[in-house]
C-alpha cells in the first residue's frame, strides 16, 4: 500500500475514532446528569414555606411567651405563680398558633401545589430528556464503536487520536515508510520520551535534595553558631563564678585573719 493511500485511510479511520471518543465523552457527562436527576429531590415547596409561614404564624398568632427564669428558693412562690401565668398563655399561644397554621395551608393550598407540583413535573421531565438522550448516544457510540472495530488497519490499542496523528505525521514527513516503519518510530518516540521524562524527574529529585541538603547544612551552621555561642557564655558564667568564688575565699581569709586579731588583742587586754 502506497503511503498515500495508507494516509488516507488512516485520516478516515482518525475521524472515526475522534467520533467515538466524543461521543465516550458526552456519553459520560449525560449518564452523570441522568444520575443526579433522578437522586434529585423536591425542595422548592419547602423553601416557600420558609420564607412565608413562620412570619404568617406570627402575624396571626404572635410570638410564644416567654418562659420565666427559676428564682431562688425563697422566691419560689412568685415562681410558681409566673409558671401558672405563662402555662396559661403558652396554652392560648399553642391553639392560635394551630388555627394559623390550619389557616396557611388553607389559604396557600392552590399556590403550594403549584409549586410542588411544577417542580416535580420539570424533575421528571428533564429525567426523560436526559433518559432520551442517553438511549441516543448509547446508539450512536455502538455503532460508531462497530465503524471503528471493522477497521483492520490498526490494533485495538492504537486507536486513540493521538496515537495515529503521530503516525500520519511520520508518514507525511517522510520519517518512515509505511504502517509497520511508523509503529516502531512511534514506540521509539514513546520510550525516547519515558526516558527524558524520567530524566526530568531525577534531575527534580536531586534538585530537590540538593536544595534540602543546603537548608539543613544551613541549619546545622546556625545551631554550630548557637552551640559555640552557648558555649561561650558558658565558659564566661564559669570564669565569672571562679572569679567571685576567689574574691569570696580572699574575703573568707581577711575575715578569719580579722577574727584571729581580734582574739589575740581581747587576750592581752
């Protein structure tokens, strides 16, 4: 087979490998957003009733009392009676508050379906939508899929774009000649670039480990320079404590040759 020719069936079988992978991809991204839909759960009904019923509640039944703080012992029977007092009025609070809330959802029945009902209607409608288009690009992936395996002009594993444009590109620049020269130049490229990337890695690591080796040679100057520092003002705390431990001997000595005197002259007086 001339290289012409090879490069044009190498060009159509390119096209329908980008074809099948873009379909993988678009495939992928829908069953995703199929999945998340139909975990999808109704919410805006909810989010209505936030925002509207506890201010309804409250307009129509105002807010709950409050209740009183415990009181010391000796307060106990003001206590008791405010907890009477407040029992009462919770209990008014309690059966406004349930004729209000009997009363919201009465008054926003027609809305709240509205709401609840648009909501799951779109759900399920963008369900099906996402269900359609699945089904479709399932299709259109097996068949393109089919296209691509009757092609006996590669193996399985280099039909990726990016294998046979290295491959057509060798043919069209004359590096190689024929299907079998450009395979054995694509490894070739392949294992050349292995290398320089691993290459490019060690050279990283032992960047990297001269640079840290730099950093502790760097520290261990600075705790050196700290050691030596301590170790000076060590010997100079010892110098000093000798020096004061002689002027404290010297002192000693006057001090007993003082006493020694002073004895002799008591004896001969």
């Amino acid at each position: 087979m001339v290289d012409s020719q090879l490069i044009f069936e190498l060009i159509d079988l390119r096209r329908k490998v980008a074809a099948l992978e873009s379909l993988r991809q678009e495939f992928s991204d829908v069953e995703l957003k199929l999945r998340a839909a139909e975990q999808c759960r109704p919410h805006e009904l909810n989010d209505f009733d936030n925002q509207n019923k506890k201010q309804y509640i409250e307009r129509k039944a105002g807010t709950p009392p409050r209740k009183p703080k415990k009181l010391l012992k000796i307060a106990f029977p003001v206590y008791k009676s405010k907890m009477k007092e407040y029992e009462k009025k919770y209990s008014e609070y309690k059966s406004r508050y349930s004729k209000a809330e009997k009363d919201y959802y009465r008054e926003f029945y027609a809305e709240r379906n509205r709401i609840d009902n648009n909501e799951r209607e779109q759900i399920q409608l963008d369900i099906s939508i996402l269900r359609q288009a699945y089904n479709k690009l399932e299709l259109s992936m097996l068949d393109t899929k089919k296209a691509v395996d009757e092609s006996a002009l590669l193996s399985d594993k280099y039909k990726q774009t990016a294998v046979i444009d290295d491959i057509i590109e060798y043919l069209q620049d004359k590096r190689a000649e024929g299907l079998k020269e450009a395979i054995n130049l694509y490894h070739e490229e392949q294992h050349r670039s292995r290398i320089e990337e691993f290459a490019e890695e060690q050279l990283r690591l032992m960047e990297e480990a001269a640079q840290s080796a730099n950093e502790a040679a760097k520290y261990a100057r600075e705790a050196a320079e700290i050691a030596e520092e301590a170790i000076d003002r060590a010997d100079e705390a010892y110098r000093r404590a000798d020096e004061a431990y002689e002027k404290a001997d010297d002192a000693y000595d006057k001090a007993e040759e003082a006493y020694n005197e002073a004895e002799r002259a008591s004896w001969n007086s």
